[in-house]
C-alpha cells in the first residue's frame, strides 16, 4: 500500500542511496545516482529518487554534516561549500511530502536501533567508525537530538589536548586515533619507528602507508601489524568508556565500514573496553556489538526519521 | 497539607541534610544530623530525619556514589564499606512511604532543573565541582539515568590517557584537572615549578599548596596564581566542550563548591569554552550559568526524586 511507504535517502560524499520501506520496515526498493556538485542539482537527484521509489508517505534523508532540527545542514565541507543549505524545506516545497532530515550517522543508529542490532534497547550509542567517526544516541527510548540537533558529535571529543591537530582546529580529537585515518597515522608512526618494515614494503614507502595495509599484513600474521590493531582497539575503548561515563548505556553498536573488520578489530576492542571501563566490577557491562546493517544503514535509518523525530 | 510534603535528604559524607517541599516547590522545614558510622546507622538517622520532616507523601535521598535504579548503593568510599547497601528497600519496609534514591549529583541536578539555574530547559547538563566532580543530565526534557542508573559519571571521562594517576585506577580522567583537588595539584605542579612562590609562602611549602591558597592569592591580585586560576578554567571548559559534542545541550549549570567561586573561574571558563567548542561559528554556544542553589541542591532534588523518576 503506497500511503505506508517510506522512502529514505542517505547522501554520501560520491553517491545516493535511496530505500522504499513498507509499513513493516522490510525495504521494497533501492536506487542510487552519483551525487552531484552543488546544492540545485542535488535537491534535483533527491527528488528524482523519491519520485523514483514513490508515491512515499514520508521522506527521511540523512546528510553528513551538522543538521539542524529543522532539516538546515549547517556545514558539510565534503559535500556543498555552502554553509546553510535548507534541504528540508527545499523537498517539503518540491514534493509536499513530511520530510525529515539528520546527520547520516544519526540515520545509521536510527536504523540499527529501530530494526537492527539495537532493536528493542531503550539506552544505546551507536559509533559509526569511518574516515571519521560519528555517532547516535537513544536515552530512555528516545533518540537525542540536542537543542540545535547537533548531539552525538562523539569524534570530536578531545581525548588528549596535546595530542595530533585535527581539521577542526583543535588537537586531540578522538577521531585522530579511532577511525580509520586515525589507523592510517597510527600505523605511519609505528612504520616512522621502523615498527612495521613488512607493511612499508607493501606500501611502497612510510608515507604511502595506509589502514589497509595494516590490516592486510595483519590477516596474513604480521606481528607488528596485528600490534597496531591491537593499540588501535585500545583507542577506540578509550572513547566507548567515556561513552559508558556520561551515558550509561546498555549497548553500543558499532557500525562504519571499520566495523566490517571485526576479525581484526573485535578482539582488541572488547578486551580494552574490559580493561578501561570505570568501576568495571560494580556494574554488567555494556554490551559491545556490531551493526547489522552495513552500506544501507543510513537510508533505512533515514526512512525512519519521520516516525522517530516526532514519536 | 501534609499529603503533598516531600522530604529530601542529601547524604554526605560528614552531615545528612534534609529539606520538605511544599506541592509549589517551597521548603517548608529543614533538619540536619552528623551523618554516623555504618549502614544501620545511616538508616536510622535517615528514618529519624524523615520522621522529624514528616508525615511525607514521598522520601527521597541522595548519596555519594554509584546507585541502581531500585536504589541500591554499589560503592561509596568515603561513606561506608560495604558494596551493596540497599538504602532504597531499607527505608521503603520502615516507612511504609514511596522511596526513590539517586546519586548526590543527580539530585542537585534534578534541584536546578526543575526550580533552579535549569528551569524548564530541555536539554542541560549539570556539572558538580568539589573535591571530585559529578553529573546530572537532561535530555529531551527527561532525567538521563542509563541502564543501571549509573549515567552522569562525567569526572571519569578519561580526558588524557598519559596523565596523572586517579584512585579509580586509570590515568587523565576530567577530575583529576578540574576539582577542587585538581586545582591544588594544578597549583602544586605550578609551585614546584617555582611559578608560585608567593603562594608557597603563604601556604608553608610546595607540597602544602591547595586550591584556597590559590584562590587567596589570585584575588589579591597574585599574577602567577591567577594563571593557575586561567588553567583550571581551560581544563574544566575542555570537559564541557566534550560534553557539548556528546549532548549538544542548550545550557549548563556549573554547582559545586568551586562554583561559588565564580568571580576567579567564571570568566576563564567561559573564554576557554568559546575557544575549545567545536564548530562554534555554525551553533548558538550553549549557555554557560552558575547553580542557584548552593548547598541545599542535592536535598531538594532528593524531595523531588520519586516525581522526576516516574514522570
């Protein structure tokens, strides 16, 4: 029945990827243009896929940026150089549909929340563990939005103010160590240590040296390889307790395309969460889990949004 | 009307602090005991304090230290020695009245937010400065409480994992720079450093040094302690900041026993945080305001626990 479908859109950085959901939440279509440059042409494709997957009750679309609660993406330097892009109220004139916009990690922890991993929780974080990191949060069965819709900026916490200059002006953020350019640097400086002389010659030199060489040589059973898997697990707990410190959640879901390496990754990451976590004897422990989703999270959580911004 | 009396009692270390609120809020009846040795005691008084207060419609207490959501006290150090005292159910099977418990912080949280600094804002967080630092969040207009009951555990974000040891165990957590205690060692390391002499004078040696000789000085017009002053304002502000990306709050309330001092920190620290927010040209900064409520918060917020714990 066409009055129940919602169709979701998440906007990457080099193509969308839109999803039709029934009233179930089972997805009934899929679609994908390239994204193009500039605000017009991307409001075009936008409408061009919900048409596509539609006639659609509601619209959700999830934009890697700061989102405001009323759908303006405030800055997305990877995407648009303009710094207010009203994408809300642009579709809601071109479509006169209920639209609904977030920030695509917040999508993501929407859909994994609501028909993934963290179906049924009432606290949760998720951590979306990519180029850089991002994140969602439900308390009390409620996604957090913040006043301005800014909240679950997780990878710019500062976890060491001396630590390396981050894009956003400042040192220390934790997407410097936890994400995967963060491994990507990680390993740089182990190789610059000659910690890692098997990985520089698959790479070609120090500076060429990238996550997935690491990961490679781990796989194949570099030591070396495996130990900056190891500290780069230690980085990423060290952001999760201080999630489990200010939130207390019962689960967090990680998600991003670091995720699809669990082999390597799971591992490290839960023993040092173990290890790091405060008053670890004097609680259960959060569980640590794995999204379901993968590539389609953010659409599906975007088709979502309506439902879950205004419960 | 007697029905409608609320009794709170803030559990300290030294004293237990207990209010009644009439039905609008007001406090219509305080009493105060030396708080004494052992869990039997501390139930005892409690029952005393509620007895002298009531008849109470509801009782609610708040202790220092982790507590479940029925109320039972995992750990609390400086109070008593056991691991699971169950205040809660104790006082619930000698009242015969509605008992709610939460951490002390919480409470003086709760106390802001519904009749203080915080009043009827959404989104806020309440940061405690004393000898440690404590927590209480609200978010979408409801208690932030966790799964266990343990969110709001703020001054163990870990902030520096080279940094200074903390008795929890781990290196760098917020506390360590930003309490009261993280004051004297920020002004000890100072001292050591031969920044501080007048200070060391005054105080009778490097390793005598605490946070009051600094805020003596530095209201004097001391130069170097009011730069130790400026770099208490800077730790507290990176806190907050990482708290803002997390929650993205409209407002946060500082209390506490530093927060009294607002004429040496209130300046620093609110400087520091418009340098250290992340994104602060795309966001309305969060407003930054000081509790109203002193010493009596966390009682307050105690008598107003069982309506804030089910809304």
């Amino acid at each position: 029945m066409s009055a129940a479908r919602r169709v979701g859109i998440d906007v990457g950085g080099t193509k969308c990827l839109a999803v039709a959901l029934d009233a179930d939440g089972a997805v009934v279509g899929e679609a994908r243009r390239a994204t193009p440059k500039g605000p017009a042409a991307i409001i075009d494709t936008l409408v061009e896929l919900a048409t596509e997957l539609g006639p659609a009750a509601t619209l959700g679309v999830g934009v890697p940026g700061l989102v405001t609660r009323d759908g303006t993406l405030r800055a997305a330097p990877n995407l648009v150089d303009i710094s207010d892009f009203q994408v809300g109220s642009l579709l809601r004139d071109r479509l006169g549909t209920d639209v609904e916009v977030d920030n695509d990690a917040t999508c993501a922890a929407v859909a994994e929340w609501q028909l993934g991993a963290g179906r049924g929780a009432d606290d949760m974080v998720m951590v979306t563990l990519g180029t850089g990191i991002g994140g969602g949060i439900v308390a009390n069965g409620r996604l957090v939005r913040g006043i301005n819709g800014f909240a679950g900026e997780i990878g710019h916490m500062v976890i060491d103010p001396n630590g390396p200059p981050c894009p956003c002006g400042r040192r220390g953020c934790w997407e410097r160590y936890a994400s995967g350019s963060g491994l990507g640097r990680l390993a740089r400086d182990a190789a610059a240590a000659h910690r890692l002389d098997a990985v520089v010659a698959m790479a070609g030199g120090v500076d060429q040296v990238r996550g997935e060489h690491v990961a490679e040589a781990a796989r194949q059973g570099d030591a070396a390889a495996m130990e900056v898997c190891d500290e780069f697990g230690r980085w990423v707990a060290l952001g999760l307790v201080n999630l489990a410190n200010v939130l207390d959640p019962g689960l967090f879901v990680l998600g991003g395309g670091l995720a699809a390496s669990v082999d390597l990754f799971g591992e490290p990451i839960t023993r040092w969460f173990g290890e790091l976590l405060y008053a670890p004897h004097l609680r259960p422990h959060p569980r640590l889990v794995f999204a379901d989703m993968a590539e389609r999270a953010g659409a599906i959580g975007a088709a979502l949004l309506p439902g879950v911004h205004r419960p």
